[in-house]
C-alpha cells in the first residue's frame, strides 16, 4: 500500500511552495547555487526528501531517478557543488545496505 502524504506536504504541492519548487528543480536537475561564494544556496536535507515523495507518488517525475543507484551517484559526481553534506548523506542513504 502506498503511504499517504502528510496534510504539510499536500499543502506545498497545492501552493506550489518554496519547498515545492526547491523538489521539483532538484528533480528537474536545473538547481542555481546563485552569484555569492558565502552565500551558496543548496540543496539541502528537507529538499531531497520532499523529492523522493514527489517522485515516489509519481507527481513530478523529473530527469533523475533517485531511487537508482547510478543516477543518484551521476548526479553528485556531475554537481558536487551543489549539495550540503546532509543533502548528500539523504541521497545516498537508501543504498547504505
């Protein structure tokens, strides 16, 4: 049985969020780390989680399958940069055996 989503994470579908948004470019594999070297948005934790349930209930699919091995290990080797460590250890954590 699939598992239901949280009335939270509804609400950011329904709206379209900054949650919502920071998923589905993560799907999308289109993230902007911005000009400033300090200030570098990633992607974070909340954001990886948020778009596996997206893509799990097959609400955006996107350009990168996060349940694959191979396109997860793809995705950080291409676009390091893009990723804080928990983001990082998110990602991989469903493969840890």
């Amino acid at each position: 049985m699939t598992e239901l989503l949280k009335p939270t994470v509804m609400k950011q579908i329904l709206t379209h969020s900054k949650e919502y948004q920071r998923a589905v470019k993560l799907l999308n594999v289109d993230w902007d780390l911005g000009n400033q070297i300090l200030f570098r948005d990633r992607v974070m934790a909340a954001d990886v989680i948020l778009a596996r349930q997206l893509q799990h209930h097959r609400l955006v699919i996107g350009n990168v399958n996060l349940d694959d091995y191979q396109a997860v290990g793809q995705l950080l080797s291409q676009h390091s940069q893009w990723f804080s460590g928990a983001a990082r250890f998110e990602l991989l954590k469903p493969f840890d055996g």
